[in-house]
C-alpha cells in the first residue's frame, strides 16, 4: 500500500522530489489558483516561471479546443501541420536577426540538448569534429537530462551522476553584487568575461564548441544580471575562438523579463537560443530551439540534425504557443511585464529599509529575485541553519502567496527567493503581493530572530 506520510489525504502511488505534499488544486484564474478547500493562491512565481499569459486565457483555450476538435497528434514524418509551420515562422520574426530555423520540442532540457547537438553536428559537417567541450557557468541550472545536467553548475543536482557523464568545464557566474574590491561594475563586467577566455585557453582552443548560460539568470542564482560590459565582451571572445554562443532563455525568454528575449537588453547576440515555459505558458508541454541558417544547412546538406523527440511539432501544442503569442502581442504583455516590473522592483527595493536581512533585490522585467543576508556590509550569508529560504516559502503559502526560493549563489551559499508574477499583473494586485510579503517577512524575522526597522 503506498505509504501518505502523514496526510489525512488519498494514498499517492505519484512521487516527485518536493519534501512535502501541498493541497491538490482545483481551479485556476488570471493570476490566481484555488485548492479543493477553496483557498486561494496567488501565483507570485507563476508556476515554475511558466504561467506568463495567466491562467484559464478564454482565448487560448478556445484555439486549442479547435485544435483538438481537427487533430491533436500527426507524425511530422507523416504529416507536416500548419499550426507548427505558423508557430515556427512567428517565433523566428521574435528573435535575433538571423536566426530564423525553428526546431519545436516539448520542454527547457529538450530545447538545451537540441542547441548541445546541433552546435556538435555543424562542427562535424564543418572539419571541426574536434571540438565538443561545452563550457558553462557555475552556478547556473539547464535541465535535468544528462546533457543538460553536463553543462548546469549545480553540485547537489549533478554529482549523483557525475560517473554517468562527461562533465563539462565551469566559469564562475558574474556574481558581481558580491564582490567588495573597489572595481567598478565595467570593470567587473568585463573582469568575469575574461574567465572565459581564460577557460577557452586552458582546454585548448580547438577543442571548444560552444559557451552556454542563462543571459538573466533563473532560480539557481536568483535573477542574477551581469553588468552591462559583460556582454558584449563574451560575443567577442566567442567570435575570436569561434565559440557558438548559446542562450538558455527557457526562464528568461517569451516576454518575462520587459523583452522578448533577455538577449534583448544588450547589443551583443547569441546563435542558438532554447525556449520553452513561458512559450506556451504551460497551457501545453512545448520548447523550441532557434538557429541560423549557417549552422543548419550544413548539418542538413551532410544527412540530416540526428536529434528529435516524438512530440516535437504537436500540433495542440504549436496551436497553444501560437495562441499564447498572439495574446502576448494583443495585450502588450511584454510592455507590461516592462511596467509592472519596474513597479514590482522597486516596491521590493523599499523593503529593505524595513528588513536589513535583505541584501540585494535584482532582475529585470517580472524575472525579480531579493537575497537575504547576515551583513549588507560584507553581504555575508545567514547561517543555513536557519534554513530562511525554505520558511520564507511556507510562510507566504500559509498567507496565500506563492514564491519561489533556493539556496544557492557564486562560490558560497545563500538565500534568494523570486517574485514573478504573470504578466498580466497589475499595480492593484502588485499591492496586494506586497502585503502578504510584509507580512511574511515579518513572520520570518520574528520566527529566525532577524532584525526589523521601526
Ligand atoms: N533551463 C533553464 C534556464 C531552466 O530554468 C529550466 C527549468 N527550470 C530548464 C532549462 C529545464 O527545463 P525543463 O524543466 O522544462 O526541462
């Protein structure tokens, strides 16, 4: 008999990772979600940063219905299906000029394995099968799948299978808001770049295909935003060894952070982008990996990308993603994350006046995140003992409000949590938001003994 661990609920033959069960949902709305007991959430992390457009869009849900009602699922070596060819035309107008070859998975790893692959299939077609070290950043977070996990800087996720991979080489993220050197932030922008052509050298030129990170970081560092030299000065080291550079922009991409892309905050682009949760907003499991054509024809001219999943191109779920853009375009919903954003940043700025333990608020657009510490001045961390990021949880979800949270940043530990709300949000219920995390914040400093102002 499955055991329920202590729940006066059903016994559950399901099982996750989560340490502990939360009530089973009922319904969702707009920003918010209601459990069998009729409590209501707020979605102030949108699932996992997923639910971009809100819950239950009448008008996503009507293009899907009339998709199910012609044909949920073609073999795209059977069939080819307009609501892909039309998703995949709409996304390439999204992204950087250029990349306009669209391949449709149905999650973030997926979406990263295919920018691993098809980056090793072009150096193969191109004389440059020597190359395949993939560098990363530590830490950083690109999926659960092995490939995906060879390039995430994340110990407690990876090693359990490090025997089972080829690790592949660590810079450090920029986390340049720690750093108490008397630089200025150019200068530590451009310092933390520099890492990776040091890297770069180190494993030989030759033998590195690619550079991967997220370019506004997600839950493993907590919105971590380098500062603006960083950028460009990565684009150039990767064009100097001719390194393809890859953005995960599964978090960041589909609007969340005020851009299309997050590569949009800066001149410097990349040549693969991966997407997926805010993409079809979770109304369907759907990524996309987009590149250029440089690098697919030569792969297709020598046989073929020898990558795919079985999913790939569904037509319910182009139909949900072509729906969930065409709302993101009607509404200005990327406008609106924009706005709301800068509202919801620097409400959240304003509360460290109130609560010292909260070191740094960062982001951009809806893609926020504050951490909290035991000293602004040296911003070391509080102890983990405390245990802060996982109560901070508990207690918004005790008053309604759902946030995100870890413990993880640079070199050492720390404690973050996000706030990011769908961009449908308005400044009513950004207000409504920050009373319940007032409130939270009061409860945890009481709980763990924090200082609070006046
Ligand atoms: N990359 C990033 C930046 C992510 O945030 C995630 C999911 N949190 C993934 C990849 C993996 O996506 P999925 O869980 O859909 O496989």
């Amino acid at each position: 008999m499955p055991s329920d661990h202590g729940s006066n609920r059903r016994p559950s033959h399901l099982f996750y990772q989560s340490r502990l069960r939360r009530p089973a949902v009922d319904r969702a709305e707009g920003i918010y979600l209601w459990d069998q007991d009729g409590r209501r959430q707020i979605d102030g992390s949108s699932g996992a940063m997923v639910v971009n457009i809100g819950h239950s869009n009448p008008y996503v849900l009507d293009a899907m219905r009339r998709q199910m009602e012609k044909v949920t699922f073609a073999y795209r070596l059977h069939f080819e299906n307009d609501a892909a060819e039309d998703l995949a035309a709409r996304t390439a107008a999204l992204m950087p000029p250029g990349l306009e070859r669209i391949f449709f998975v149905s999650g973030g790893s997926e979406a990263v394995e295919s920018c691993l692959k098809l980056a090793r299939q072009y150096a193969l077609a191109t004389g440059q099968g020597g190359r395949w070290k993939v560098i990363s950043r530590f830490p950083s977070y690109h999926g659960s799948t092995l490939g995906a996990l060879a390039v995430t800087g994340y110990d407690a996720l990876t090693q359990p299978f490090a025997p089972m991979m080829r690790e592949m080489p660590k810079i450090a993220a920029p986390t340049a808001y720690l750093d108490r050197d008397g630089l200025s932030m150019p200068e530590r922008g451009r310092r933390y770049a520099d890492l990776l052509e040091a890297e770069i050298l180190a494993q030989g030129p030759d033998s590195v295909l690619a550079f991967i990170m997220e370019p506004i970081g997600g839950a493993s560092t907590g919105a971590l935003v380098a500062p603006d030299s960083y950028y460009p000065r990565i684009r150039e080291i990767c064009d100097r060894y001719k390194i393809i550079l890859i953005y995960d922009e599964v978090m960041s991409g589909a609007g969340r952070t005020g851009k299309f892309l997050g590569a949009e905050h800066w001149p410097a682009s990349p040549d693969l982008v991966a997407l997926s949760k805010g993409f079809a907003s979770g109304y369907c499991p759907l990524g996309a990996m987009a590149a250029p054509d440089w690098m697919v024809q030569p792969v297709l001219d020598a046989g073929g990308f020898q990558h795919g999943h079985t999913y790939a191109g569904n037509p319910l779920a182009c139909a949900a993603g072509l729906a969930v853009l065409d709302e993101i375009a009607a509404h200005d919903l990327v406008g609106n994350a924009a706005r709301m954003g800068a509202i919801l940043k620097s409400r959240l700025e304003g509360l460290k006046a109130r609560f010292p333990f909260i070191g740094d608020v960062r982001g951009k657009g809806l893609l926020l995140a504050a951490e909290f510490v035991a000293d602004v001045e040296t911003m070391a961390p509080l102890p983990k003992e405390l245990n802060a990021y996982q109560r901070v949880v508990d207690l918004a979800y005790e008053r309604g409000l759902i946030i995100y949270s870890r413990r993880t940043r640079g070199g050492v530990e720390g404690d973050h949590f996000l706030v990011c709300p769908p961009m449908i949000i308005t400044e009513a219920q950004i207000d409504e938001i920050m009373e319940i995390l007032v409130a939270t914040l009061d409860a945890l400093a009481a709980e763990l003994h924090l200082p609070v102002n006046g």
